[in-house]
C-alpha cells in the first residue's frame, strides 16, 4: 500500500494491513533474554510496520515472553529494548494469519558512552552541577516546560557563546528569568554538557500489569509539526491540534488514515497574531491562530483556543464549518493574551484560562457571549504584568519578531523573574457539582470560580508548578506538580491536601509531570512522565503506580484522554519535534488491558 499525501484530505499512513483485527492478524512470539539465557522482564518489544511510520509494543513477562498480534505485513523489523541493554533489530517478512517465533537476545551495556547515551534526559538533567537550589527550581520551572533538558539535541556541548543565543531565543518564547539568572544557566549549562558520560545506573521496576498492555503509534506531521494537544472526538478518531502550523491532524484509527485540515483565516489575522512581535521558532510557527486545546460538547462541536490569535474557533468535525470568536482585548489590551486550556461544563458552556492575562473565561456556547473573570493577582509585581502585559505586547508589534519584550518587561528590569506571573493554566470542572476549579502555573494557586456571583477563592499549593489538573468521578481534583515531581490531590470538600513523591529510576533525577487525566470509569490517574519518557498509573485505592515506558525516546505530552473502547491516547510534541528518536511528532495510545476492556464501566 502506497503512503500518499493529500493536503485537505488524507494521508495514508498504514501499512498492507488496513484493519487490526482478531481474524486478520499475524502472531509473533518470543523469549527476550541475554546471551547468557537470562530473562529480561518487561522489556519493550516493538513491531514497525513497512513504511516505517507505524509501530506496535507489547512488554514481556516475568519470564521474558512476549505476545504481539499484529496486522501489519510485508517487511517489518522488530526490536527488543531494556534499560542498560543494546536494542536488538531483526528485519523478516510477516503474512496476515502468520505465527510466527523470534527470541531476541539483549546484550548487557558496558561502555560508558552507550550507556550514558541511552539514559533518559532526567539523568542527564540532574547531573547539572546547579550551583544552589534556586537555580535548579528557575531552570526546572522556566527552561524545561517546551521540551526535555537531556535529550541529545539539547545536551552537545556548545561554547559559552552559544548558549546564551540559545537561552536569549528561549526567553523570548516565554522562559521568565533575571540576567543573574541567565548567566548562571549559561554557566550551568556549559559545565554540565560537556560531552562527558554520565555514570548512573537507572532501575525501571517491572509491573505485571504492564504485559497485558499494548501501545500503538501512528507518526503525523513532519520534523517541524507541533501537534500540542490530542482530544477523542465523538466518532472516536483522533484530533491532533498543530499549535505551530494551524492545522488538526485527524486519525482514524480503525484504518490508520490521517486527513490533514487546514484551520481558515480571517481577514484581521496576521502571522503570529497578537505575539507577532515576539521572535516564535523558526520554522514551526508558521500559522496565525495558534491552536492550543480543544473541548467538546454534548453534540461532538469542537471549541478550539487560538494562544495567539486571542480567538475561541468553533469547529464541527462532521460538516467541516468553522466560526470564529475574537476575545475582546479590552482596556489596555490586557484581555485574551494566550488563551490556554479550555474544558466543557455540564450545560455545555466552555471554560478556558488565559495565561497572559490572568483571567478565566466562560463562553456560553448558545448565546455565543463571552464572561470574562479577572483573578486575584497577589502582589504587586503580578499586578504589573496583570495590567501592563497587554500594552507591551501591543507596543512590539510594531517590532515584529524583536523581542522587545525582553527590554520592556519588569520581570528584567526590577529583577522579579518568574515571579512576576501568575499564569492561569490548567482548568477543570467537577463532576458533582459543575464548579469550576483552575490553576496558576506560575502563582502556585488553585482556584475555584463562583458561577453565580463570578468571585474567585484562591488556595495555595504544597508544592510549586500545578499544572494540568484533573477531576475524578468522585471530585477529587488531581494536580501534577511540574516543578517538584509530585502527585498532590485536593479534596474540595475539605479544602485538604495530600501529596505523593512520582518514582524516578534514579537516585537525585526528578521528574516533571506536565498533564494527567483520571478515567472517569476506574478513577485511575494517568500522568505524563516526561523527564524519563513513561507514561505512569496510578491507582488510589492500592496507592500505587504502574510504569509504562515508551517505546521511543524523548517524548512531551501535554494533555491524555481516553477513547470509548479502553485507549489511552496522547500526542507526541516535544518542541522541536526533530529531537524525537523518530524525528516526527505521534499519536500515540495505550490499550492497558486486552480487548479493549479497560474501563468497560465507563
């Protein structure tokens, strides 16, 4: 079968096989082990498909054994990888109804290099030699939110000159440091990324659950693509969100075709819209909207955050219509900079942070009105970017791509650094009683909005960086903290919070949990690991994690959910995509329990 691109229509991206399915499917079997005929427990064990753009994963068991049904055919390479092993790569044909067996033999690292080479970024990451503890809180909190500090395209050595172009481009796309700030990451980064090995064994520990699993992967887009979040439409396909080229990828998994739309353009709209005075990524922002994160209503309409055009987009995935809603900027164009995450309430009224003005917004999807919720800004350095923020980025755009910004704002000039922002970030609505809970990336605040009167309670967190918060069925609110690797939960009955160390595979790494999602049907929080390229479960009632790594290195997710038949499902979008092992952003979804199973309550 012929891979084809149709812009506005499809790309093809199976392989022989179009469906999966338990009558047209080849199985390969196989013991993973050492030459020394030492089993490996939950090694990954991936299968790619012909064209090279699709990939299935099964984990071993206790002893080594794999099972992997697969409908991919023609020529195919299999692989076997485990930490503080060599991949191993076998090519052969596969028939649909094949049976097929391949034992893999991994062979045990000992040079130092390799074995440096193939640790994750947190290993990387927490050998810097961070000269105080407030400089690896500024760098974890303010150079490590868009991608991995660790992966090889980040970690090469550079000379001084160097880093500090890269760190001047960073913070022009938003990373809030001091100049003393800078020049001591420039220092760090130096030191640190030397091109030496780093010598640390990491220990991934083996859950049973994992070899009942099953991840697939479909690549979308190209080295430059910027697929930021991935929703589960009504239909069940896939919508892949390109932030940097104002384009959805739409998957339809039962086929693994890709049809690529182009999201439309209004008259007013300019290349990097209200941020076009900043200098974005070359390359991979491209477009003029920005689309951010989506929600759906009841009816499958989809409502789409435009970060840089300051629009809400309303896109109905059946008959392909779009409209556009343009946020008011207001009084000193202090409204609508960088609307965010956005959810959906009972009534189907959509709710969206807007990070650059410290504000919640609610549109009333029937009346097609906005509501628009100033929040408390704590202090009065917050106060100034609260109100002074907008005229900044309205006086730079007269400046295109200057990155004026950097002079203009106090964060440089009065020395306040990150903490002068509060960032209203992630949102969410409780199941119980439709209240309308949000947090401050920045501030380390969450807070609740009342819908009647539209005042704001505010409380502080234990730990810094919340992030992507989620609801579970029985309203508890989850918060990832980014900065400090940990699981907190909030009972908002209670107003208590508590709080669990996320496991890292090496003593001093740190983890940074950017987004979770709790299934609604078995209350399980799924968190993305992305300092150590795993995704983890964990389960509340055994207090637990499992542990799944991905079968690829450097992955960024940014948001998860799940799909009607026990997926789940994410993007890949490291910024730039090109430092992917594979090089191309990716769907990516695991199937936690067989035959779609998981969550069947749901």
């Amino acid at each position: 079968m012929n891979v084809t691109l149709r812009v506005l229509t499809t790309v093809a991206v199976a392989s022989c096989a179009a469906l999966v399915s338990q009558v047209e499917a080849a199985t390969l079997t196989g013991l993973v082990a050492t030459p020394e005929g030492q089993s490996v427990a939950g090694a990954l064990v991936t299968l790619w498909n012909e064209p090279r753009n699709r990939k299935e994963t099964v984990y071993t068991n206790a002893e080594g054994k794999y099972v992997l049904e697969t409908g991919f055919s023609g020529k195919v390479q299999l692989r076997g990888r485990a930490p503080m092993y060599r991949d191993f790569n076998v090519e052969f044909e596969v028939a649909v109804d094949d049976s097929q067996q391949h034992n893999l033999a991994l062979v045990k690292l000992t040079d130092p290099q390799e074995i440096s080479d193939s640790l994750t970024a947190s290993a990387h990451a927490a050998a810097l030699p961070f000269p105080d503890q407030k400089t690896r809180d500024t760098f974890i909190s303010q150079c490590s939110y868009c991608h991995q500090q660790g992966n090889s395209l980040t970690r090469r050595p550079r000379p001084d000159e160097e880093w500090t172009d890269v760190m001047w481009r960073m913070e022009g796309y938003g990373a809030y440091i001091t100049y003393g700030e800078h020049r001591r990451i420039m220092q760090l980064l130096g030191d640190g990324f030397n091109g030496k090995p780093v010598n640390v064994v990491q220990t991934a520990p083996y859950s049973p659950e994992m070899t009942r699993a099953r991840i697939e992967e479909w690549h979308a887009g190209d080295p430059l693509s910027f697929l930021h979040d991935t929703i589960v439409g009504h239909d069940g396909k896939l919508y892949g969100i390109d932030e940097g080229k104002d384009v959805i990828f739409i998957l339809d998994r039962r086929t693994s075709e890709i049809e690529v739309v182009k999201i439309p353009v209004e008259a007013d709209d300019q290349v990097g819209g209200r941020f076009r005075g900043v200098r974005l990524p070359i390359g991979v922002f491209t477009g003029m909207h920005g689309p951010h994160s989506a929600a759906l209503t009841r009816d499958g309409t989809m409502y789409i955050t435009g970060a840089l055009s300051g629009k809400l987009i309303r896109f109905n995935p059946e008959t392909r219509e779009w409209k556009f809603f343009t946020i008011p900027p207001g009084f000193l164009w202090r409204k609508g900079l960088y609307p965010h995450t956005i959810r959906t309430d009972h009534d189907d009224n959509v709710w969206f942070t807007v990070t650059m003005s410290n504000r919640v917004m609610m549109f009333d999807t029937k009346a097609e009105k906005f509501t628009d919720i100033g929040l408390p800004h704590d202090g009065f350095l917050r106060w100034m970017s609260d109100t002074l923020m907008g005229v900044v980025m309205k006086i730079i755009q007269w400046f295109p791509e200057q990155n004026l910004h950097l002079v203009l704002s106090h964060h440089k000039w009065l020395n306040g650094g990150h903490s002068t922002l509060n960032m209203p970030y992630g949102i969410d609505i409780n199941p119980l009683d439709n209240s309308v809970w949000y947090g401050k990336l920045l501030g380390n605040k969450i807070g609740v909005v009342n819908r009647r009167t539209l005042e704001v309670v505010e409380y502080s967190t234990p730990y810094t960086g919340p992030r992507r918060m989620r609801f579970g069925p029985d309203g508890i609110l989850w918060i990832p903290s980014f900065d400090e690797g940990k699981l907190m939960r909030f009972d908002p009955k209670t107003t208590k919070f508590e709080s669990i160390d996320l496991p890292v595979l090496s003593k001093g790494e740190y983890e940074m949990p950017y987004a979770l999602a709790v299934h609604q049907g078995t209350g399980d929080v799924w968190i993305a690991a992305n300092n150590t390229d795993r995704v983890l479960r964990y389960l509340p009632q055994e207090k637990r994690f499992i542990a799944y790594p991905m079968p690829n290195r450097v992955i960024w997710f940014r948001d998860i959910d799940f799909t009607r038949d026990g997926k789940v499902c994410m993007s890949n979008s490291n910024l730039p995509a090109y430092a992917h092992e594979d090089t191309v952003p990716a769907f990516i979804c695991i199937e936690p329990e067989p035959n779609g199973t998981y969550g069947a309550a749901l």
